[in-house]
C-alpha cells in the first residue's frame, strides 16, 4: 500500500488515516481493533434489544442487518479511507450515515418518543456544521471531535426517522412527515449548489488527495455537491414514497 504524507498540512492525520494512493485504496480496510469491538458489540446489544422489545420480526432483521453493512462500509472499508482523500468521498460518507444507516436503525430500533422536529433541527445542523471548512478542519485534526461530529450526524437521524418512519394513519401527520423529509433533502440540495457553484475551493486539506486522484480540488468539491444535490435525493425519495405508500395501503383517518 502507498501512503502519502500529509506533513505539509498543520495538525494531527485524520481518524481514517494517512493518505492512500489510488492504487492501494481498495486494499485500505480499517481494522481498529476498538472500532471492530464496538461494532460487534453493539451489533450483539441491538440483538438483545430487539429480542427484549419483541420487535425481532424479518422485517427488523432486515433493517439491523442494513445498518451494520453501512456502519461497515462507512468505517472498515475503503470508503473511510477514500474520504481522506476526497471530499466528494466524504459526501458519500454523509448520505449513507443520514439516509441509509439511520432509517435503517430507526425500523430495527425505533426510539420511542422520538421528536421529530428535535431530530430534524439537530440533523439540519450537524449537516450544516460538517461543511462549514473550519469546523471540517477540526474534526479532520482531532480524532475526538471527529466521533463527536459523526455521532452528531448519525444520533440525530435516528430520533429523526423513527418519529417519521413510526407507522402512522392520519393523512395530515403523513404529509407533515413527507414534508420534513423533503425538507431535509432540501437542505441537503442547498449545500450541494454551493459545493457545486461556489467559485474557490473550500476545503485545501484535500488538495494532496485530489492531486493523487488526478482532480482539482475544486472538481472534487463540485463533484461532492453533485452527489448530496443528485444521488442524495434518492433514497429519502424512497423513505418518503414508503410512508406514503403504506399510510394509504392502512387507509387515512382524519
């Protein structure tokens, strides 16, 4: 694997890593032991939760087992190690902890008395907070602050999509649900126009990375606010169409 140093930048390297060469980025699996352990056990204490709450049906399954493969995916595979190197990978890295993760936890795991609003406002800023480059600047130089921004993220979403995604008759509490996701998507589409748009690159700990990747750091950060305003707006399309769909397949009641 080539690594690439990252000395010229001031702080500590990011939690995901040194800097990977293009090709040694699919070899570049993230085996911390802490991480591995907290992964298993909390795969191993959701079990036990969901057996305990007596919400142990396929469905759940399902949904547990999805959230595992994205925590994976998001922290043990060479996606990590990708965000490194590129923004638009950090964006991917965002889409999957907000809209694929979360939901999936929140059908698996409900939190019950989940606020909505709360979660929606909390999501709205740790978002917001994630793409402003000083506050990116920190979490990339303090390993701490880095998990406390991911939590900030991931925590949030799941109060967020289990008040939104708890089953539900009343057709003006679905369409308020539809409308907070498509607000949220909304956000989300705002900040990909001023990735995509903004005329100077705003986030120079790249710079390495996207010379190793052959880009720009402006063409990454336009190709990161392409994937939250295009590819990002699909599965909370989805997860909007299903509450949908399954309010009207119960039949509404005013």
């Amino acid at each position: 694997m080539k690594l690439m140093p990252l000395s010229q930048f001031e702080g500590s390297t990011p939690y995901c890593g040194p800097l990977v060469a293009p090709d040694g980025v699919w070899a570049a699996w993230n085996v911390d032991p802490v991480l591995l352990a907290g992964l298993g056990l909390g795969f191993g204490l959701a079990l036990m939760a969901m057996k305990h709450r007596a919400i142990s049906g396929p469905a759940q399954h399902r949904a547990l087992a999805i959230a595992f493969a994205g925590l994976i995916l998001a922290f043990v595979s060479p996606l990590c190690a990708a965000t490194v190197a590129l923004f638009a990978a950090r964006s991917v890295h965002h889409i999957l902890l907000i809209s694929v993760i979360a939901p999936a936890l929140a059908i698996a795991l409900p939190l019950f008395h989940a606020a909505g609003r709360i979660g929606f406002i909390l999501t709205a800023g740790a978002v917001l907070a994630w793409h402003v480059p000083s506050v990116y600047a920190a979490a990339w130089n303090s390993e701490a602050l880095y998990w406390l921004m991911q939590a900030a993220l991931l925590g949030p979403a799941w109060v967020f999509w289990s008040a939104v995604l708890r089953p539900k008759q009343q057709a003006e509490v679905v369409f308020m649900d539809a409308l907070q996701i498509a607000a949220l998507a909304g956000i989300m589409g705002l900040i990909g126009a001023v990735l995509t748009f903004a005329p100077t690159a705003l986030y120079p700990l790249h710079l390495l990375g996207t010379e190793a990747y052959g880009l720009s750091l402006l063409a990454d950060q336009q190709l990161a606010g392409l994937i939250m305003w295009v590819p990002g707006f699909l599965p909370l399309a989805a997860l909007a169409f299903r509450i949908c769909t399954r309010a009207w397949s119960r039949g509404f009641v005013s």
